[in-house]
C-alpha cells in the first residue's frame, strides 16, 4: 500500500535548515543576495498579499508572499523569457505552478525559450490555496468574527493564521472545506520537484529550507561563504521536521480521501489522467509496492 511516511510527504531532500536573518524574513533576504551576487535577474512569483502574479526585476523590490494563494504565476513566463530577456529567473511558487513550468521546459510547449531561463526553483510549503472571500469565510467559521488574515505559517504539526497580530489556529478539516476545490487532489504539499522548499514559522525572521538539490545548495553555499553574518543556517532540530511531517500526514489523508471518492464515483480528477489514477490506485492497494514519488 502507500505509506504516508518521510519519502512520500516531503520526498527526496539533502538537510533541512532553520534558517534565521535579523533583517527579517531570511527567504527574502536570501533572494536580494541572489540578485545582488547576480545568481538572478529575476522572481517570478506574487504579490506579497498572495493574490496577483508579480515578475521582480530588482532586489529592492523583492517580497516573499504571505498567503498561500499564489494564481497565475505562469502567465509572466513568457513576458520575462521574451520581453525582458530574462536567462537566470527564480520562480517562488507552490507546487502547481512548478507542474506547468516544467511541461513547459521539458515537453516541447516553449521549450526552446524556456528549459535553460531558470536559475533556481523555491518551493512553497502549501496547505492549499484560498481566495479572499474564502480566508474571509474560513476566518468568520473558526474565530466567529470577520478580519484579515495577514499571513499563515506553521508551528508543530498545526496551520495558523496571523490576523490583527493575533495568531489563530486553523483546524485543518476546517481549512480542507474552504480550499480551492482542485487543491483537494494535490499529493505534493511540500513541492518535491523544487530545489529547496521553504516552510515559513512562527518568528517572521525564522523558517525551514528543505533542501533537495545540488543547485540548491551549492547556491546556499555561495552567499555564506560571501554573507556568513547576514543570513544563519543551522540543522533544524528534529521536532521542528516531526511537527511538518504531521501536518502533511493528516492534510494528505483528507485528500486522499477525496481522491477516493471521486474514483469510486467514476468522475474526473482535475490534473489526474487516466494512467496516472491507474498508479495511484494500484499502488493504494498493494502491499510493498515501491513507488517512484515523481508520479505524484
């Protein structure tokens, strides 16, 4: 059968970080060396309220999203490869957004403009993505009473949201019912396809970095070497990677659950063709199959 373990919920990775910057959020300031070293020459990803898709040209107006709402990021690609004649692009995004920019660079759709253009992949740990009007309904549900939610992040194996610089936690059965419904079917939360994965906490200057590739960490490498003071990277501490590995579990269950249902049903799953819930389903009823992560 499929078992919900380390390999499956965040999937291949070489160290996990606790990354702090007393500059404030370490991603960002790791992306504004990246600039100022020219490792890039450009972000593509979203606003910093989660909402509009943005391409960053410049260090001095990088900003990390502080939702998990991240649509249409995709749409910049082209701009950024053909207007800008952009070749070293960090694209900061949630899984989803990586499926189709890797389509696009591996599978003939712009191959020819695309495949060497990015420089670096940043994951986004993402329990799923909401509208406005849905963090606003979501919030009205677990707190019964309306505000903005400013930005999630996680602590232990629990999801919260920071509203009016209050921290309110969000019951993730609750969170499943408000979700984008194609969200539902997503079985790669911690975006395993990325070079690093970045996980935001508590302290808005602390965070994880899951990181999985070569690039990514020899990229690290690079800006502590010229950086060492500025941004500290220390092993995170194994209840901080236990906290992660529990959240997952229990919201990739949820979606399981759902994926269930709809096969049973007979009816269509949104990014699912019919090889890849052949797999799933062989797989979800096996015993000792041993699956390759990639097919998720």
């Amino acid at each position: 059968m499929l078992f919900l373990d380390e390999k499956f919920l965040i999937g291949k990775y070489r160290k996990v970080f606790e990354v702090t910057s007393e500059r404030g959020n370490p991603l960002e300031e790791f992306l504004k060396l990246m600039f100022l070293e020219n490792l890039i020459d450009g972000l593509l990803t979203c606003s910093e309220d989660g909402f509009k898709p943005e391409l960053i040209l410049s260090k001095e107006k990088v900003k990390v999203p502080k939702k998990n709402a991240c649509f249409g990021i995709n749409s910049f690609l082209k701009k950024a490869v053909q207007k800008y004649s952009l070749s070293k692009l960090a694209v900061l995004a949630p899984s989803c957004v990586f499926d189709g920019i890797n389509k696009t660079q591996y599978y003939g759709i712009g191959c020819n403009w695309t495949k060497t253009a990015i420089a670096i992949k940043i994951g986004i740990l993402c329990p799923g993505n909401l509208k406005s009007s849905s963090f606003e309904a979501e919030l009205l549900d677990i707190s019964k009473k309306s505000g903005k939610v400013e930005r999630i992040f996680f602590e232990g194996d629990h999801l919260f949201y920071e509203v009016e610089g209050e921290d309110v936690e969000v019951p993730i059965e609750i969170h499943h019912r408000y979700m984008n419904s194609a969200c539902r079917y997503c079985l790669n939360l911690s975006a395993k396809g990325s070079d690093i994965t970045y996980v935001p906490i508590k302290e808005e200057n602390r965070a994880l970095f899951i990181v999985r590739s070569e690039r990514g960490w020899s990229t690290i490498g690079k800006l502590q070497m010229k950086y060492p003071g500025l941004i500290l990277f220390k092993k995170a501490e194994k209840k901080l990677v236990d906290g992660i590995l529990e959240f997952l579990r229990r919201k990739v269950l949820l979606n399981i659950g759902d994926i269930i249902d709809r096969i049973e049903l007979g009816l269509p799953l949104p990014k699912w063709n019919d090889q890849k819930l052949r797999k799933f389903y062989k797989i979800w009823n096996s015993v000792n199959f041993d699956y390759e992560e990639e097919v998720f």
